[in-house]
C-alpha cells in the first residue's frame, strides 16, 4: 500500500484553507497545516479527522522566515518528499488611499502575502521535486489584475504574487512540478466579510465549493501550468 499524498497547507485554521484541507483529507491525504492560531488548527484538525483523514499541525507566523526554512528541514526529516502546497494564507491590511497606507500594514502585506510564499518556494522546491507528481497552487485575487480605489496594498501584493508564482511555473517547466494561481473571485469567507460588511453572504460561493477546486488543482491528475485559474469561469466550464 502506497504512502498518503503529503500536502501543506497554509491559512489552514479558516475560510478556503480549513475547507481544503476537509476536501482533501476525504480523498486520503495527510496534511501539514500551518497557521497562527492554535485553537483554530486544533478545530480544523477535528473537522480533518470526522472526515477521515490525518493532520501535523504547525502553529507558525509566516512573517517568521526561519520557521519556514526549519518547515522545510522537518518535512524532508520525517518524509522526504511533499506531494502538494496549498499557498492560501493572506492578509488583507486596509481599505484606504495608497498615501494613507500605514506603514506597518504596507511591510505586513508584503511579508505574509509575498516574501512567506516566496521563503516556502525556497524551502520546499526540492521536496516538491522528489514527488512523482509535485502540485503548487497559490491563492490569488481579482483585484491582481483588475486594481480597484482603496484596495492597493492588497492588490500590489496579489499582483507579486502571481508574478512570483508564475515565474516558479516556468521554472517548473521540465519538471513534474505543476505551479497554478487560483483566483476564487468573491467568496463567503472572513476576510470577505471584512471588506465588505454590508454583502449578504449567501449570494457568494461558499470556501468549500471554492476549495473543491483548490483540492482538484492539487491532484497529479492536474496537468496544467502556469495558468491562473478563475472560479467562476471553471464552474461554467
């Protein structure tokens, strides 16, 4: 009997990361699961077992770039090998006027929504490199592509990271490695409701269907590359 597939997952205590790890713990997986808030790691980790599947969980700040080079050293320790990473983890700072950005918020943005994903690139390259079948997919925004008032900070760092991620895809390109963008569009999520308090929740799709796709992306069955998938436009098919 073959080993479970290993896949990361990070953002995982919430919203589109929780549902992943849900979807793909009932398709046999074995999750590394990182976020911040332990308490929210130990209910995803519950939700992860009622549906069958088992979680390592990693209670992490990815502004902590020397946790995610010892994340890696572990991963290789204990495993040799990761089979799929989940890059979903994201803050969205504030909605304002780029000249009213607060500085603090500015380096946090870039921190967890940039150079994390990019130290993780770094940190598990060469694991992903010794699966037979390697899966990234980023998580990504509209506003990447489609800048709105108010939202640049988020947006510029969207926007780096599809840059980053699709730059790895190339990179990837004679490898069994395949590196994707996700762009879930508007989701009944958190951090949804965060930025636009006022919108009724049950006219967006749900974190679990968005995550459906998500978990597809990362199967080895999924052999594209260097595209960035959109939601709403897969579900049209």
């Amino acid at each position: 009997m073959s080993a479970p597939r290993l896949v990361l997952i990070t953002g995982a205590s919430r919203g589109i990361g929780r549902a992943a790890a849900v979807a793909l713990a009932g398709e046999g997986c074995h999750l590394v699961l990182v976020a911040r808030s332990v308490g929210g790691l130990e209910e995803t980790d519950d939700a992860v077992k009622a549906a069958g599947g088992s979680a390592t969980l990693v209670p992490l700040d990815l502004r902590d770039g020397d946790g995610l080079d010892r994340l890696g050293a572990s991963i290789f320790e204990r495993w040799g090998k990761l089979d799929g990473f989940l890059g979903n983890a994201g803050v969205l700072g504030a909605l304002t006027p780029l000249s009213h950005l607060d500085v603090k918020l500015y380096d946090e943005l870039l921190a967890v929504n940039v150079t994390a994903n990019w130290r993780l690139i770094r940190s598990l390259d060469p694991l992903l490199k010794r699966a037979e079948a390697g899966r990234v997919v980023f998580v990504s925004s509209s506003v990447a592509q489609k800048p709105r008032a108010f939202w640049g900070g988020y947006a510029m760092t969207k926007a780096a990271l599809e840059s980053l991620a699709l730059t790895y895809a190339a990179e990837c390109e004679a490898t069994p490695v395949k590196v994707n963008v996700l762009n879930p569009g508007a989701t009944a999520t958190a951090m949804r409701a965060k930025a636009m308090p006022g919108e009724d929740p049950s006219t967006l799709p749900s974190a679990e269907a968005v995550a459906a796709l998500a978990a597809k992306m990362l199967t080895p069955e999924w052999t594209e590359q260097g595209a960035v998938v959109k939601y709403r436009e897969w579900v049209k098919g």
